[in-house]
C-alpha cells in the first residue's frame, strides 16, 4: 500500500466508512488499537467542531453548545474538510442546519448561521482603498451617463433575510436578548473596515435590488431609471463604490 492510499484509508476511517486502518495503528499498554482509533477520530471531531465553533460563534449561542456539537458532528462526518486549512471550512453548513427537523420552527437559526459564513468571508477579503472620483463623474457628459457601470469594492458583501438578523446579531453581540418578532424582512451591505472589523449598513429593499444589478455589471443604461432614482443618491452617501468605468454601448 502506498502512502496515498494509507492516508486516503484513513481518511475514510476517521469518518466511520470503514476500520481498516485499525490493522495499522499498534496497540498500546492501555489501549487496544480499536481504543485508539476510537480517540483519533473524536479528536479529529473535536478539532473541526472547534473550527465551525469559531466561525458560527452566535448560532453557537443561539442552540446551546450540547445541540450544536452534535448537529455538528453530522456535518462534519458528511462534508468533511476538503484541505487542513479550517479557515475555509464550514460552507453549507446553514443548509444543512435549514433541512433539521429539529429547527423547523427556528428558521433564524440557519439564517444566522448564514449570515456569519458572510460575515467570515467579508471579514478575509482584501480592502480596496481608492474611492469614487465624484469630480471626475461630474465631468461625464450626459449623453453619457447611461453607459457607466459602478464598481464596488471587494470589501463589500450584501445580504438579504425574510427574519431580520441585523436585530437579533445586535442583540446577541450586546448581550440584550428579549423576545422579538423577528419575522421581518431585513437587507444589508457589510463592510470590512481598515480595523478588520465589518460594519453593517442597513438597505432599503430599492437599495439591495439596485446593488444586486450593479454587481452583475450591469451599465445604468441596463437598469430601470425609477430604480436609479429611488436608491442611486442614497448608495453614492454609503460609500460603496470605489470607481466606475464607461463601457461603449
């Protein structure tokens, strides 16, 4: 057997698919090789677990640490890590928590979890400093105008929920929690600061939808004129935008 195949068995051990490598791990005075292999895999466990546990730090505090232990056990044993690299870890899990039974009626639960494997992807993206020309957008002819397209800076993420997470994230980070309807419709840009923090700016759905469009490229030509009009000025305030370039129709 070569080594690829060696690490590939046990691989598959550590998530309960099979016990050969058992056949390889010698026996200690206290423990048989079963034993040992038994303590590999709880610490491989116990090791992601943490990883998902640091990413998912307020869906933690949302379930308790005994049910997300366990419902994390489940996602780790059916989407293992793919590389050692934990930081990259834990992408789908909000689906996963989605399809529980057991959280059915907490459909805040899965959207917290995904509002924070947001939060960690924003909180690892380079900054990009420039800043809007606003001089040199004035200087567009009119004519013109139609045939910009806004770029937004890749500190930039947005992120829309039917439970309004901004309200439940705040009281949890602020230690307030009290009961709440958080059956609202909530819209957000997040944004990484030079600090490494990331702030929340709160959206009006006119504003999402129109960030949305400018995401996908597309030229204000390309973009109903009521929708620029009802959220344009007000993204241009927030400070999204780092430049623009004009595309020739």
């Amino acid at each position: 057997m070569n080594i690829k195949q060696l690490q590939r068995q046990f691989s598959d051990t550590l998530l309960y698919k099979n016990d050969q490598i058992a056949e390889q791990i010698k026996p200690k005075k206290a423990f048989t090789s079963n034993e040992l292999l038994q303590i590999y895999r709880n610490n491989f466990v116990m090791g992601v677990t943490e990883a998902l546990s640091a990413t998912y730090q307020h869906t933690l505090s949302l379930v308790g640490e005994t049910f997300f232990n366990t419902v994390a056990r489940g996602f780790i044993l059916s989407h293992p890590p793919k590389e050692n690299n934990m930081m990259t870890y834990g992408d789908g899990f909000s689906e996963y928590l989605h399809d529980l039974e057991q959280l059915k009626a907490l459909p805040y639960v899965a959207e917290m979890a995904r509002f924070e494997w947001l939060l960690e992807q924003t909180t690892n993206t380079k900054l990009q400093t420039l800043a809007l020309d606003f001089q040199q957008l004035k200087s567009i002819p009119t004519e013109q105008l139609e045939n910009i397209s806004f770029q937004i800076a890749t500190q930039v993420s947005i992120f829309s929920s039917k439970q309004n997470i901004q309200h439940l994230y705040r009281m949890i980070i602020h230690k307030q929690i009290q009961e709440t309807d958080l059956n609202q419709i909530c819209y957000l840009a997040l944004k990484k600061q030079e600090n490494f923090s990331v702030e929340l700016i709160l959206l009006s759905e006119a504003e999402f939808l129109l960030l949305q469009q400018i995401m996908q490229q597309k030229r204000m030509g390309q973009i109903a004129p009521q929708s620029l009009l009802e959220a344009l000025p007000q993204l241009l305030e927030k400070d999204l935008f780092y430049g623009f370039t004009l595309i020739n129709a």
